[in-house]
C-alpha cells in the first residue's frame, strides 16, 4: 500500500493498493493528486525515476519530511485490523482490502477537512476539537 498525503488539510491525497511498489505506480498516484510545490519522499530508490511537476526533495537520511504520511501510515495500521501482524488478520484478496481502505480514507479525509474547519473557526485553540464537532 502506498499513500500520498497533504499536510495541510491532513488528508490522503493519493493511494495505490497493490502487490508491487513500482515506480509506475509511483507515478499514478503523482499523477493523480493536486499539484504541490513540494514532494518529500524517503529513501526509496524507486521515487528516483518518477517525474514530479513540482520540486522533489529525497531524503534518505531522517524522516524530517516525510513524518506526515509516516503518521498516516500509523493510523491505517492502528484502526485497520487486516494491516496490523499478517499471521492474526489477513485479506483473501487484493479486492477486499481495498474496499477496506477505501472506507478508511473517505472517513479519515472527511474528518481532516472538519478539524481545519474547526481551527480556522477557532483559531487560538479555545476549544478542544472532538468527535462531536466532526458529527
């Protein structure tokens, strides 16, 4: 699984479930996603050979920019059981966790976009953003 996320809002902007991590599929999601001045990757040699319309900046050495997606890639596996240990919960196939995830994101995107909302509206953080300001 391989997700493409904006910083701000803190949403998942393109993802690709599949059985390989090629650079062709790299370049789906790029393609895919709203354009961005910046595109921080990790040390993965396979972002090396995808085109970006804005600047790449390829850090191999710390995750200084990529701790957003790295956070996001936290939450898929803390609330999505079929990510977490192979050997206790596992997909028969491709096609159901994909669903699966589908469903995550739409969820986690929506409440991304109802948190900046509720910071935009409160701005000095007067009041603690919850579950009842997403509903």
């Amino acid at each position: 699984m391989m997700t493409m996320v904006a910083r701000k809002p803190r949403i998942i902007v393109g993802l690709q479930v599949a059985e390989d991590k090629s650079a062709h599929r790299i370049q789906e999601i790029v393609d895919g996603a709203p354009y961005a001045d910046y595109y921080c990757t990790d040390g993965y040699f396979g972002y090396l050979s995808v085109i970006y319309p804005g600047k790449h900046i390829y850090n191999c050495h710390d995750k200084s920019d990529t701790f957003t997606v790295e956070s996001v890639n936290a939450d898929f596996r803390d609330y999505i059981p079929l990510l977490r240990r192979r050997s206790r919960c596992f997909a028969r196939s491709i096609e159901t966790l994909r669903a699966v995830v589908e469903v995550f994101v739409d969820a986690y995107n929506k409440f991304g976009i109802a948190k900046l909302m509720y910071r935009e509206r409160y701005p000095k953080g007067e009041f603690p953003f919850g579950l009842v300001d997403f509903l």
